[in-house]
C-alpha cells in the first residue's frame, strides 16, 4: 500500500495525478478463510481490522452483498458522541470516540473527524431533569459533558430561536468532543487497511445460506459459490433477521426505516451538531454547505429502503420553530436506511445458538458513532470469546430481564 | 404513501390517519409460561423480508384495529382484515401465494 501524504500529493501532482493506485484489492474468494464477516459496511470493516491489527487474525474475508459502505454506513447524519447514561453504553460509545480522534492516523486515511461539539437540546422541564442526570451520569464514566444554559446555547449556535412558545431552549447536554466524519471514508479508510493486511473484501457476493455441521457453522454458501470458515461473524443492520434465519435462530428485533436529508447548500451557518430529541430532530452542517437533516423512524417493517413522505415533513416541521431561517431553504434530498431495532434501543454483540457464529447487530439509529469502538469489542469477542467492552450486549440480555435501556433514557434518536 | 382500506369503517385510511402496532397473531404468554416462551412473546419479532401481517390502529379515523398483509420490499398491500381472527382470510391469502407460492403463515 502506498502511504498517502503530503509528499504523496506532491509527488503525484508532478505527473498528472497517473500513480495513485487502487485503494483496496478486488480478489476472488478462497475456497477458506479463518475468518468470513457478511457485511462490508463500517462495523464489518471495523471488526475485520481490528482482528488483523489486534489479533493477528489475518486470513479474513469480508463478504458484501452490494457495494462496500453502501447501506447505513453511507446513509447516517455522522454524528458522533458518548453521552449515554447507562455504563455498558458510555462505555462503548467513548471508546469509538476516543478511537475517532486518532482513526485519521491509525489508518492512514482522512475520515475528516470533526470535534466540533455536540448539543442535546433540552425543550421541556422532564427533559432538562433527564439530561442533568446523564450528565452526572457521565461524570462517573469520565465522559466529558456539561449542562450548559440557554444563553450558552444562543452563544455557540446564534441561528437557533432559544424563547420558542411552544418548545424553549431551557438549556442544553454539551459534548465539547464530540462532533461529525466523513461516513464513507470510515468505511474506505478500514477498507484500505483491511486490503493492506492481506484481506479480501467480496463485494456484490450475496450469502444464499449458512453451511452448519452438527451445531457448529462451517461456511456461506453465496452467489459466488460456497466459502467455508471456522469463525462467522454477522454485520448486517437491516439484514440481521434474514442471515439469522439461514443461521436457524430468531433475534428480537424489527427492521425499519429510518430518514435523512440535506437542504440546498449555503454559507456557513452553524458550527455544531445539535439535537432536538422533544420534537424528533437533528441537525448539522456539512463542509459543503448542506444542512444534514435527521428525525424518527418509520414504525412499521421496512425492507425498501425507502421512508414515507410524512416523516420528513414532521421533522422539518418540528424544527422550524428552533430554527426560523430554515423554513426558507430548499431541500436538496431525501433517502432512508434500514435500521434494526431492539427491545431496548441498544444493539446486540453477542454469540449465537450456531456454535462459531457471531452477530453483531441492533444498532438501530446509532451505529455510525459506534464503529470503531464495535468493531474493537466484537473483534475481542470473536478472537478470545468474550470482551468486557460487549459483555453486557449478550443476546440472552432479553431473556434474564438484564436491559440496557437507552430508550427509556434517550426519549427517541440516539 | 401507505394507503390501508379499514375493514372496520371502510375508509381509504392513508398512513397519516393509522398508527402501527406491530407484528400481528402473537401469542400471549402469561404467568406459568416459560422463560423461552415469554421472551419470544415480548422480543422475538419474524421480522420478515417479504410478507407481513401486522396490526393497525385506525387511530384518526374510526378509532378501531385491524390486521393488514402486506409486502415488507414492494409495499404491496395484500389486503387488511378484521382484528379478532387467527390468519387472513382466504382470499388474502389466494393474493399473497400468487406472489409467495411457498408463503407459510408464521413460517
């Protein structure tokens, strides 16, 4: 692999920009690997690097369906933060935040981490109550956030109407380091990475089936013909109910869709990410001037990856009031996701009934902020058998009544 | 949009008009269950890719719930029954194996 740099950009700049090679390999797939993860998206890819660069677990393929990064990984508003109440959750999220800050270099790739604040709105009495005991949540997990007042807020965000009649800024959950990257460059920086070690990413190579021998997982079968493992590691999101059907198990969860979109770009106008959980919205500015737009999930089953026309409308809606100047701009885009959502809102890292199988799943509409701390945890659970990172993830956790409930605690949109 | 036909009022409901409610025909588990069997009532969902019956509420509308089958990739609506059955009637059934020919109920 060719480092990239600014000697790099120089040297190539000399001759027309004609050297710079492929940035990962397109193999064909070996009849066996050690290790096969379904899902080329960012956990996918996180947890095969990290089994590379952690475990020197190296004989690994990645098998994507479609295109690499091309499902949720490459359809999320990017935000990352770690200001979650519940232990094994603030654990998990400051861990890919913390890994964020140095995955530039770790990686060799500019997933343009952006460290530039993160605030979670609070709009009604009940919620400013809830975020002031996240906060001291917080304090003891050593995550650093603060409450921070309405004047603050008006402060680092001047576009935001702080004394609405019907949802006021009553003050604000602040996460100085917390911020925004670029979504697909996650993905291709732990592709690179990936590739470089010796890995082989199958993209457009569908799992038809699951191959077991007598409890035990011994392969996929797939559109480019049977692959055979000792270790089978599931990172699907949307996906997950179908590849563990193949895999003979059921998992409690609901496949949804989930929204986004970007206005017309402008001027910069806002420098940090802010989210409205009161009225279902969040909102950002990327580098090129498009306001990223995200709200609430459709409640009913989704495979299409197409969301209804009446949630867009909802959280834009509910947005105008906080922020007045959008009402005049243009929407630029709309697409959706499909998300997989638990009985708790929090995502599933465990091992399965299927003996050498892994799944790592349940994200539902906070995965993006997790990959690189997902991938850390899931790459210790499948090369040693456990980790202190997933442990609480189990999915015997709905079983035992031991929820980690981050919906009571987030409201919506975490 | 989604666009349900209430087999309560008769209404063309459209999405706006219902809220959902989730996988239809579970089957209630109450005290003396099994463990296995309370969490497969509570958590584990069929969550299929492909046909659906789920539960509505004809919320701003006749107040009523109905069951629907319904396509979770084309979001073909199969058609929508009465609340108070165990399986959709025949005729919806008939539309969805000309679709599905091997389409088993809770399969």
């Amino acid at each position: 692999m060719k480092r990239y740099s600014a000697f790099a950009i120089a040297r190539e700049a000399a001759r027309y920009h004609t050297g710079w090679g492929r940035a990962w390999r397109k193999p064909q797939p070996k009849a066996r690997y050690d290790v096969v993860i379904v899902g080329a998206g960012g956990h996918g890819l996180a947890t095969a690097y990290y089994l590379g660069k952690n475990f020197g677990i190296k004989n690994v393929a990645i098998i994507e369906k479609g295109w690499l990064g091309g499902g949720n990984t490459g359809r999320n508003t990017t935000i990352i933060r770690s200001n979650y109440l519940q232990d094994p959750s603030a654990a998990l999220y400051e861990k890919a935040r913390s890994l964020y800050e140095g995955l530039s270099q770790d990686l060799n790739y500019n997933v343009m981490f952006s460290p530039r604040g993160v605030m979670m709105l609070a709009q009604t009495e009940h919620e400013l109550r809830g975020y002031q005991r996240t906060v001291h949540a917080n304090r003891l997990q050593g995550i650093d956030t603060e409450m921070i007042s309405p004047r603050e807020v008006k402060r680092l965000c001047p576009i935001m109407n702080i004394d609405g009649p019907r949802y006021p800024v009553l003050g604000a959950l602040w996460q100085v380091r917390g911020g925004t990257a670029r979504h697909d460059a996650v993905a291709w920086g732990y592709a690179r990475a990936c590739s470089d070690m010796g890995m082989d990413i199958i993209q457009n190579c569908e799992v038809t089936a699951v191959l077991r021998e007598g409890g035990r997982v011994t392969g996929v079968s797939t559109t480019q013909g049977d692959i055979s493992c000792d270790k089978l590691g599931i990172v699907v999101a949307g996906h997950s109910g179908v590849l563990a059907e193949m895999a003979g198990f059921r998992l409690p969860l609901e496949s949804v869709a989930l929204q986004a979109l970007v206005s017309e770009p402008i001027k910069p106008a806002i420098d940090v990410v802010v989210m409205a959980n009161t009225v279902h919205g969040y909102l950002s500015q990327s580098d090129k001037g498009e306001l990223v737009i995200g709200g609430g999930t459709d409640g009913y089953i989704n495979y299409a990856q197409r969301g209804s026309f009446q949630h867009v409308e909802e959280t834009v809606r509910a947005l105008i009031e906080t922020f007045p100047m959008i009402s005049r701009l243009k929407m630029l885009r709309q697409w959706a996701g499909i998300v997989d959502v638990t009985g708790d809102r929090s995502p599933i890292l465990s091992k399965t009934p299927l003996e050498g199988c892994y799944i790592n799943c349940g994200w539902g509409t906070g995965g993006f902020k997790a990959i690189p701390g997902s991938g850390w945890g899931f790459a210790e659970l499948m090369a040693k058998g456990s980790s202190p990172l997933t442990e609480a993830f189990g999915l015997n956790r709905f079983r035992e009544g031991r929820f980690i409930d981050e919906s009571v605690a987030a409201g919506v949109a975490h | 949009m989604l666009t349900l036909p209430c087999p309560c009022c008769g209404a063309d409901a459209a999405e706006i008009e219902l809220v959902p409610g989730g996988e239809a025909h579970l089957k209630r588990e109450g005290p003396g269950a099994s463990d296995e069997a309370v969490e497969r009532y509570l958590f584990e969902r069929e969550n299929p890719k492909g046909v659906v019956l789920e539960r509505w509420r004809h919320a701003y509308g006749c107040g009523k719930w109905f069951l629907a089958a319904r396509d979770s990739v084309t979001m073909e609506v199969y058609g929508t029954y009465p609340a108070q059955t165990h399986e959709p009637p025949q005729e919806i059934r008939d539309r969805i194996a000309r679709r599905h020919p091997d389409w088993a109920q809770g399969a």
